[in-house]
C-alpha cells in the first residue's frame, strides 16, 4: 500500500519524506521490522519507541510514525502525528482493508464476565449458523485457528490482522472483549462495533487508572468510538450501568433482575447443577436452562441474550445455543473425581469476583469451603487487603499462596492479603507460598462435600516469577495431585 493512501483520514502534522513509499507491513517494535515497513514510535510503560527509530531504520523501515521530530541521521519518510497510538490503529485498520466494516462486531467491556459472555454469544451464533470470531483473554480464535492470548485486546495491528484472517476464512461474527487497557491506549480505534456492552464495574486495575472514575471513563470510551455503533447493552442492575445509560448516543437494551430492565429473568433457580429462569424481554418470554452455575452467570446468561436479540437471532435459538455450552475454561471448572471434592477451578482475581464466587458456593449449602489463592505481583496492590477480608468473611479456611509474584517477593504479597484475614477476624487460615504445595495442603485437608476453591489463575497455563515463566495450570496440577494421592 502507498503511503499517502495508508494515512487517508489520520489527522497528521507534517510529512518528511516519500509520501509515495510502498507499505509492505506495520510494526511497533524495531525488532519486528522488515524491509518497507512502517514504524510507530510508542511510548510505553517501560520503553519509548521514539529511541528505537534508528534501529527500525537500520532494519529498513521506510516510515516513521511519531509524536516528535526527525532526529538525525534518519533518512526515511517521517510521519509527525498528535498521538501515534490513534494514528497506528487508523492506519492499521486501513492497511488490513477495514475488516471490521464487513462482519459484525460485538464489543465487551466490563470488570467482570467478559470472557464468559463471549463463549455463551459463540455457542448461540454457532447454533443460529454464523461462523465465529473470538478476541478474548483466553483464546484467540477464528473459523480455522485458536491460539493462546497473550494479553486480552492486542496492540492495533496484531488485531486488524487478526480480524483480517477471521473475514477471509469466513467469519460473519466478531466477539471481542475490550479491555480498559486496550480502551486507554487506543488500540481499538478504527474498529465499527455494531453492539457494545457493558457488564459491571468494580475495583481493578487502579494501578493504572488510579480512580474509579477513570476507570469507569475509560470503560465508558467504548461507547463513543465510531458512527457505525447501532446500539447498547447495558446490565441495569449495576450501579455504573446505570450511571452510563443516560450518557449513551445510541439505542440501548438493558439488562438484569430489576423490573425496569427490558431483557430480565423472573423465576430464577441456581443451583450445582446450573441455571434456569424466566427471561422476558420486548415481544414475548423463554424458559432457558444453562450448565452454568452461579448468580453471576445469570448476568452473563442475560448480557448474550440480549445482544443476541439485537443481532436478530430468533428467541429459540437463542435458548438452544445457551443450553449448549457446558464449561467456560477456568470460570466456576469443575474438576471431577472420585473422593466425593467438590473442586472448582476459577478465575476470580478482585475482591468482588472473589466475593461472587464465594456467595455462589454459599448458596449451595457446602459442607466446608476451602479456598487457595493469591494475589499477582507488580499489580494493584490495594485489592489484597480487600481480597483477604472477603477470604476471612465467607470461606472456612483459606491458604493464601503464590498467583503470578512477578518482581515482587511473594511473601509481602501475602502478608498484605494476610492483613485482610486479620481485619475480618478469622483466624482458619495458613500461609503457603509455593502454589502447588498450597493446593496439595487444601486437598489433603479436604473431607467428602467439602468445595474446594483455587481461585485467581483460572484458565493460565504458566506461572510468572522472578526470574522465569513455569508451566502451571491449576486443573492440571489438582489432578496430579490427586493421582498421586491414589497411588499413596
């Protein structure tokens, strides 16, 4: 692509250079660059890009993208931007075609329940017919590929591209979770949602936000970002839903057990074996049923219809595909086996996704609840007090372990979760900081009808250290465990 095209409709300040040169490819890292690409000079949290420009040069960058000017000894094009994140992200889109016109696209943002509304939404498509894409903190996947996720919502060319393949194998949907990360740093610019949704907000990522507020503004950009954007589903119940509803410039449905909310469920029963409600909404009433477990899952339940409503799939089918999704990979797992556990594999990472899963075990009259897990290092450190205190209040006896320490020594990560025990007046706990030694402790402790609960890591398949990445993968380590209790 000609470069003077590749810019059509990204606000630039000065072009130095060939505006003629041929784009060949994008990158925002010099060692990715290869001959005829264009470079955008980010800023990170930890490098800037700006100092890496004459290394994409020397690698054969034929364009710069930056906020600044041409430094020296710089002989390709110099493209001078106001924000070289905005500016990649149009041009990526542009470079790849603009896939996100031709298929419809679903945005999901929220704290909680993104990644479990996104696999509820596939099974309900792939029962309608479509062919599916998923952006999503677990997998990436489209019609003929899956691959792990390194992170949530990737940088703006990794997930053009990524749209790109999913429209030329076919895909009709795209399910993205929209992360504020992602929301913040622009790199879902230049995509068209045809739905976006909000699930809830509660405390997470104040690292980065630093307030509420700002978290929530962040959130709330989503629903802002272009003109193709028909409409809104928002969950009713929750307090910052109800704070973005009035805000919205599109068509809403809202969603939830309040009566006010157009897509509700009545006659809800939640048990260990799933879900079934009533669900009412504009021009009739279902009966659905879902392997799903949990009060929280009702809320997911509810987010997928609706935004299957206003994807026009009819109601039946909309019921079929619920009652075909059995698991969500780390959400509320069941781990099975023969000692008559009750083991549960989770996600849950905040105190109030911690709270949620804990209240949903309460509701199904457990003998004990034991519960292991931990917070990560180099993250927001104001939820492990929280976390604990919500450990101490609902669980009858917690091993504070290991998640993801990172940098951080992860005994001063579980001293300060151990503050939170202490606050909420327990005293049933212990302090383990090898993970799978916490896990082998829990299950050895365990009685027939105990639950046992290893929150925090849910789906991962590594552990982060200091110094390296392990393999761990908390529902292959319980089940190495328990074979080797067997065979003791």
């Amino acid at each position: 692509m000609i470069l003077k095209d590749l810019l059509r409709g990204v606000p630039v300040l000065t072009v130095e250079g060939n505006e003629g040169a041929e784009i060949r490819g994008l990158a925002y890292s010099s060692k990715d660059v290869k001959p005829g690409f264009l470079f955008a000079a980010l800023k990170g949290a930890r490098t800037d890009g700006y100092a890496f420009a004459p290394e994409a040069a020397a690698n054969g960058a034929v364009a710069v993208l930056s906020d600044r000017p041409r430094p020296e000894g710089i002989t390709a094009t110099w493209i001078r931007v106001f924000d070289p994140r905005e500016a990649l992200a149009l041009c990526s889109a542009i470079f790849y075609g603009q896939p996100s016109h031709r298929m419809k696209v679903v945005g999901i943002t929220g704290t909680k329940g993104k990644t479990t509304t996104t696999f509820i939404l596939e099974a309900i498509l792939k029962t309608a017919g479509a062919r599916t894409g998923v952006v999503g903190t677990i997998t990436h996947r489209g019609p003929d590929f899956e691959f792990d996720a390194k992170r949530t919502t990737p940088e703006a060319p990794d997930l053009q591209r990524m749209l790109r393949d999913m429209l030329d194998q076919g895909a009709t949907h795209c399910l993205m979770e929209v992360s504020s990360h992602s929301l913040d740093l622009k790199r879902v610019q230049g995509i068209s949602f045809d739905v976006a949704v909000f699930t809830n907000l509660s405390g997470e990522h104040l690292d980065y936000h630093r307030t509420m507020d700002d978290y929530f503004a962040a959130k709330k950009k989503l629903f802002v970002l272009n003109s193709k954007k028909r409409i809104a589903v928002v969950n009713e119940d929750d307090p910052w839903g109800k704070r973005l509803i009035p805000d919205l410039p599109m068509s809403t449905i809202t969603f939830g057990l309040e009566p006010a909310a157009l897509v509700r469920a009545e006659r809800c029963r939640l048990n260990g074996t799933g879900i079934e409600a009533l669900v009412k909404f504009p021009g009739g009433q279902m009966m659905i049923t879902s392997a799903l477990s949990g009060k929280h899952n009702l809320y997911n339940l509810l987010a997928a219809f609706a935004v299957a409503l206003a994807l026009n799939v009819p109601p039946g089918v909309i019921r079929d595909g619920i009652a075909s999704l059995k698991q969500v990979p780390g959400r509320f797992e069941k781990i099975e086996n023969d000692r008559g556990f009750n083991i549960y594999v989770d996600y849950a990472h905040t105190d109030s996704s911690l709270r949620s899963l804990l209240e949903t075990v309460k509701d199904l009259r457990p003998s004990r609840i034991l519960l292991v897990f931990g917070c990560g290092g180099d993250r927001d450190r104001s939820k492990r007090e929280r976390m604990g205190e919500v450990a101490g209040r609902f669980a009858d006896w917690t091993f504070v372990t290991s998640d993801n320490p990172r940098s951080e020594d992860p005994m001063t990560i579980i001293r300060e979760i151990e503050q939170g025990l202490i606050k909420s007046g327990t005293e049933k706990y212990g302090l383990v900081p090898d993970r799978r030694e916490a896990i082998r402790e829990a299950l050895a402790f365990a009685r027939k009808d105990d639950y046992i609960l290893v929150a925090g890591k849910g789906h991962e398949s590594y552990q982060e250290l200091a110094d390296r990445v392990i393999p761990f993968n908390d529902g292959d380590v319980i089940r190495e465990i328990l074979a080797s209790m067997e065979r003791s």
